[in-house]
C-alpha cells in the first residue's frame, strides 16, 4: 500500500518578505523623523524661550550682581542672537526669528539688570509676525500678545 505523500507548508514569512517590511517601516520613520526635526519653531514658542532668557538673567543678577542682555539681529541669516553678559560670565542663546526691542529708555538691543534683577520695562516684537512679548522690568512679569485686529 501506497502512503500518500504529505506535503508541510509553512506558513510564514520569507526573508525576502521580512527585510521588505522592514525597509519600508525604516523609510517611514526617517520621513517623520525629519519632518519633526525640520519644522520651524512658532512665534509663541520664541517668545516663550526670552521669557525664560529673561527669568534666567534676573536670577543671575540677584545671585552675582548686575548683568547685561544684549539681542543682535542677523538679517542674512534672520536670526537673533541673545547674550548675557557680565564679566566672568558670557552665556549665548540664538533664536530662529528677527525681533526688535522698544523700551522708554534708549536700550539699543542691550537691556541692564540691577543687583536687585530689575530692568526698564520693555517689549521684545517679533519682525515677521504680530507677536509681542511685554516684559514689566521690575517685577519680570511678561505677557504674550498680538496687536488689535489680529486673531
């Protein structure tokens, strides 16, 4: 008698199979990567990050003593650079939007901080947008705002 002739198919993947999904799964996560990455900062989010500039050179003035902040704008590149500056200290920030800085008191980019961490009120507007940041000098409370009429 004849035994029939059993035939096992495994039902799997191949490897040619798997290293397809794979490769794919690797494309996919490399584009998301890199669209996080590159996507631009928002004018809120700078304006967030010189408040923390801001609250940062309060500290270090009461802490060690009178300091300066300064902001330089680089028009090629449309960044801002933000120093803070004292002697022995010398800290950089850089900040992916132009801003302009208006106060009373004729600042021209360089803001002063008392041993006390006190400044002159100022604004720091972003160029691009209509976002401004207000910063009240002797406290350091700062709000966030856009002009009338905007949304």
């Amino acid at each position: 008698m004849r035994r029939p002739h059993h035939t096992h198919h495994c039902r799997c993947f191949t490897l040619l199979e798997l290293l397809a999904v794979v490769m794919l799964l690797g494309l996919l996560a490399g584009y998301t990567l890199r669209s996080v990455l590159l996507q631009p900062v928002s004018p809120k989010q700078t304006l967030r990050q010189l408040v923390a500039i801001d609250a940062e050179a309060r500290l270090l003035a009461r802490r060690d003593g009178p300091l300066s902040l300064t902001l330089e704008t680089n028009e090629e590149s449309g960044t801002t650079e933000v120093k803070l500056k004292r002697e022995g200290l010398e800290r950089s920030y850089s900040l992916d939007q132009l801003v302009r800085v208006e106060s009373d008191a004729q600042t021209e980019g360089v803001l002063a901080y008392d041993r006390h961490g006190q400044s002159v009120d100022y604004v720091v507007s972003l160029i691009a947008t209509r976002d401004k940041l207000d910063i009240a000098g002797l406290t350091g409370w700062s709000t966030i705002n856009r002009e009338a009429g905007e949304p």
